[in-house]
C-alpha cells in the first residue's frame, strides 16, 4: 500500500478554477445565496465530485453531497465546508475546506485505499450571513431543520423556500432534521483561521478546541433632543454621552476577560444632527467566549456600568431581544486525534478558540464535531485580499487526510 498524499497543484488548480465564479461586477470573489454564480460555481463542483466517483446529489437542505463507499456498514465520516461567500469576500473562506476534502479522497483512491466507513464530501449551503437574514442554511437544515419562519424570511423579492429550491433542495422536507444524532461516525472541516494566532506565533495548523459562545442585544437608551447651543451641561439628557460609556466598559470588561472579546458594533444616533444633543441611541452590543461564566461576567458588568451611566444623565435603557448561540467543543478524544494528526504533517501545531461560527457548530449537534484551521495572512478574510499561502493549504489537506485514516480506525474493532 502506497501512503496516500493530497496533489498540491490539483488541490490549488481547483482553488483557482472555483475563483473563477463570481458574480458580476463585485470585487473579489462572490457566490451568495442564491446568485447565478454560486449555482455555476456548485455545478462545477458537482461535476468535479463526479469525475471524482463520488456520486453527487443535492439533499433537501441544498447540500451537495459526494458519497464514497466504505468496506464496512458503518456510520460516514463526513468532511466538508461551503463553497458561497460573503459580498467581496476571498479565494479561501469555505472553499479551501471542500477542495482539500474532495482531494482527500481523490489521494485515497490514488493510493487504492478503501476505507472501512464511508466518505460524504460535503459543500454545505449558504454558510455565510446573507440578505435574507440567515446562516448556515444547509447544515442547520441537515442536524435540526429549519422552521417556517426560517423558510418564509424574504429578500430580493423571493423567500428562503424559494431561493432553496433553486439551489436543489426540497424545503418542504425540512421540519424535522435529515440526520438524527449517531448517523455519523464524525465531522471535519478544514478552514483558514479568519484571525492572526496561528501566524502571529509562526504556527502552521491549528486544532480548533471549541467554537465560542456568542451573547447579542440590541439596546435602546433614551434621553432628550435638545438645541446644542442653548441646553446647559448640567441639564442635558445625552444618550449617546451614556452610550460611550457602555462601548468603553465593554472594551475594559472584555480586557480584563483574557479569552473574550466585546463588541459594540452598531450605533444608531437620532436624530444625528451636528447641531443636536443626542435624543435616543440604539446599539448593538455582542460578547464572545468559549467560557459561559465569563460572558455572564462580562455582561453583568457592562450592564451595570452602562446603567449607572444612564440614570446620572436622567437616560432611559431597554434592553430588546437577547440571543444566545452556546459554545460547542469537540470530544476530547477527537480532539486528541485531530490535533496528533496535524502534528504528524507539521509539529508547529497548536491548539485554538474560533471566534468565528462554522457548519461544524451544527453538525456537533448530532455528531462530533471538529476543525483543522491554517493561517492566513495577517488574519485577514472577507476581504478580496484573504489569502493562504500554497504550502498551508497542502498542510492542511495533508492534516485532514490524516485524521481521517485515523478517525477510520477508531472505535473499529
Ligand atoms: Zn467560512
């Protein structure tokens, strides 16, 4: 048996060729949900699955799916990420994670290697936020289905069933999950970090420890309009004077946090005139961690802070919707197994936190779940300038190939 390696310049041939689609004057490279360019760009993939014998179909969820055999009637290993992109976004984002997955298999079949658990080589649909207000479509719909509100969110004139079917999924079909918990024996996904840890410290791959927890609020603080000139200091009613305050002890809370970050994001000021005091602001406050007690922390803290700053300028404070999307972290064996598997190909290995979401989220919901991430240059993506150097994109291929030998031995008597 020959040992199995990923062809470099098969796997960034197919990067370029996939780059190609994007829609019309747009910078960069962009595929949304449901463009013609996400469509031409997923045919092509079809057919690159199929060249591949992986025997491709669209599932009710949108997802394209190549299914390899395994010697065995065992639960798949399924290995994937998404081929859509934000507007301008870059060459990598998704599209890295199922070209290196296809070549994965394509390595196996060059080694004539048969594994004992099958293989799904998935692009999962529309990852990415879009205009409709929704993410990560097709591997919500896989591991929960997707509620009718869901499917009714409109945008561009049409609704998500509608743009669903057009990308070959069955929305109808969607009220219950299409993969009940243990129809998988696991899941992976190989992504550019998005962020500058691994470059910063010279790291090559990056085992992904946990996808942190996210906590969001709109608030509205409500003061008084009054004339700049004429309004003393003493007398003022500023919201956004009390609004500053909260972005601060956001910032200072999160500091103090080490793991976490804080955001405020979004500020919109009424009436927003030069000459105005600021009546009213609406902001939009989010925390991030992988540790739920230290968001609550951080919460309880900038809340208070930015209360006290509203009641000694006589502003009012609501707090609208609150959502929560909790932590997921990979079983500590597959963990383990990912991350010996990535020093295997490279030792500069090191463990991380995405602050980012991935599908895998919704996939840990019914398997486990994990992630290889490479570096990308200056941490940067969504950006026509996201970029991963040839190498890293080969390492990572390498490292997801190894941990799926490795996952194929495990639990096998
Ligand atoms: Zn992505």
């Amino acid at each position: 048996m020959t040992r199995p390696r990923p062809d470099l310049e098969r796997l960034l041939a197919d990067l370029d060729q996939l780059a190609t689609f994007s829609e019309p004057d747009t910078p960069g490279c962009t595929r949304r949900f449901p463009s013609a360019a996400y469509r031409a760009g997923r045919d092509w993939l079809q057919q690159r699955f199929a060249d591949a014998g992986l025997a491709p179909a669209i599932d009710a969820a949108g997802n394209l799916v190549g299914r390899r055999a395994g010697r065995l009637p065992l639960p798949p290993i399924l290995i994937g990420s998404h081929s859509d992109t934000v507007y301008g976004g870059g060459r990598f984002d998704g599209a890295l994670g199922v070209l290196a997955a296809l070549e994965v298999v394509r390595a196996l079949d060059d080694a004539g290697i048969a594994l004992d658990h099958p293989v799904w080589v998935v692009d999962f649909l529309a990852e990415e936020a879009n205009d409709f207000g929704v993410s990560c479509v097709g591997s919500r719909g896989l591991t929960a289905g997707l509620p009718a509100e869901w499917l009714a969110a409109r945008a561009h004139g049409g609704d998500v069933a509608a743009a669903l079917r057009a990308m070959g999924g069955d929305p109808g079909a969607l009220a219950a999950p299409l993969l009940a918990p243990g129809a998988l024996h696991a899941a992976l996904e190989v992504h550019i970090e998005q962020g500058p840890v691994l470059e910063a410290g010279g790291m090559r791959l990056g085992a992904v420890s946990g996808i942190v927890a996210i906590r969001r609020a709109t608030l509205t603080l409500r003061g008084r309009p009054d004339h700049a000139g004429t309004a003393p200091m003493a007398l003022r009613h500023d919201a956004l004077a009390a609004a500053a305050e909260c972005v601060l002890a956001a910032e200072q809370a999160a500091r103090d946090e080490p793991g976490s970050v804080a955001t405020v994001g979004r500020l919109t000021v009424a009436p927003n005139q030069s000459n105005v005091v600021p009546g009213s602001v609406e902001l939009f406050l989010e925390v991030r961690s992988l540790d739920a007690d230290q968001i609550e922390r951080i919460w309880q803290r900038v809340m208070a802070q930015t209360r006290a700053a509203a009641a000694q300028r006589g502003v009012s404070l609501g707090i609208g919707t609150q959502t929560e999307a909790a932590a997921t972290r990979p079983p500590a064996w597959l963990l383990e197994l990912v991350e010996d598997a990535c020093r295997a190909v490279d030792p500069a290995t090191q463990r991380l936190v995405s602050g980012a979401g991935h599908d895998m989220m919704h996939l840990a919901q019914v398997t486990a779940a994990a992630m290889i991430f490479v570096p990308c240059r200056d941490g940067r993506s969504h950006c026509p300038d996201e970029y991963a150097t040839p190498e890293d994109c080969g390492r990572g291929a390498r490292a997801l190939l190894e941990a799926v030998l490795r996952l194929d031995a495990h639990g096998v008597a």
